[in-house]
C-alpha cells in the first residue's frame, strides 16, 4: 500500500538534496524544491509506476512579503486516483526573479491554472505556450493577489462601518 512514507523515501532515494521541507498538514504530504527540479520532479511521480500521479489538482500562487528572498511561491497539488493520495510541492521565489517552469507540457490543464497564477500574482511560467492575462482586463498593470494593495479604498463613503461588524 502506497502512504506518505513510502513517497518520502523513494523520492528522497531518488532527488537527495533536490527536496526538502518535508511536512503533513493533515495528512497532505508537502515539500519544497527549487524552480530548475520541479519538472523532472513532477514528470518522475506522474510517470511512477506505482505513485501513478496522473491527475493535477491545481496551481496556484501564495504572495509572503515578509519572508525575505522567499517572497513568492508556487504551489502544485497533484492526485494519484489509482491510490486516493495526494501530494503539495512548493516552489519559493524571491520578488526580483518570479520565474518557474511551465508544466503544460506534462499537464494540459496547467495552461489554464498558470495563467491564473500568473494573471493574479504574476508569476512567469517559463515555457508556457500562451502566458496572457486570463480573468483581468489586458490593461491591468498590476497583480490583485499580491499583498501590496490595501483590502479596502480609504476614500469611499458609501460603506457604513457599523453594517460591517466594525
């Protein structure tokens, strides 16, 4: 039977140092690995023979201003349906160099998903075939995601602060 153990060591056996930060939040097996390994990564527990993790969950981007050099990560979440188990892998950037591979070509569905990410949190997926803004106005100069904007405009009047529980 395939569980979070078996993953840790084969993948570990396998990568070495090329993944680390291994965690279960409920139960999630998650770790970390640099932007140049996340393909071969992903590719090896897609391509697994026993992992089998054919089916990608999602993509997404998480904007840490605090986390100095780390300011930015992607985040892949993949299924293996053959084992009902998933797997989180990270991919920390720093502000300046928001770049990780694309993997549209292991993945169709990571067109859209990247495009997302990229559209609200303007991360480059390099080697994407069409990395365009998806849901926002093709005008919008910045990403809404990120967490340099303030949640509310301090000029509006039209919001009473007592119908917002403030």
């Amino acid at each position: 039977m395939i569980n979070n153990q078996n993953i840790v060591e084969e993948i570990v056996g396998h990568f070495g140092e090329k993944v680390f930060e291994f965690e279960e939040p409920f139960g999630l097996l998650t770790f970390t690995t640099q932007g140049e390994n996340l393909l071969e990564i992903v590719s090896y527990l897609k391509e697994h023979p026993s992992f089998k993790f054919t089916f990608l969950t999602d993509i997404t981007a998480i904007h840490l201003p605090d986390n100095s050099g780390k300011e930015f990560c992607s985040v892949v979440h993949l299924h293996s349906w053959e084992n009902n188990i998933r797997v989180r892998i990270k991919v920390f950037m720093p502000k300046e160099d928001l770049s990780v591979p694309s993997l549209t070509s292991l993945f169709a569905a990571a067109n859209w998903l990247e495009r997302e990410a990229y559209d609200f949190f303007g991360v480059n997926y390099v080697g994407h075939p069409n990395l365009i803004r998806i849901l926002n106005i093709d005008e919008m100069d910045y990403f809404p995601m990120r967490k340099e904007y303030p949640l509310e405009d301090a000029t509006r009047e039209d919001k009473i602060d007592a119908l917002f529980g403030r």
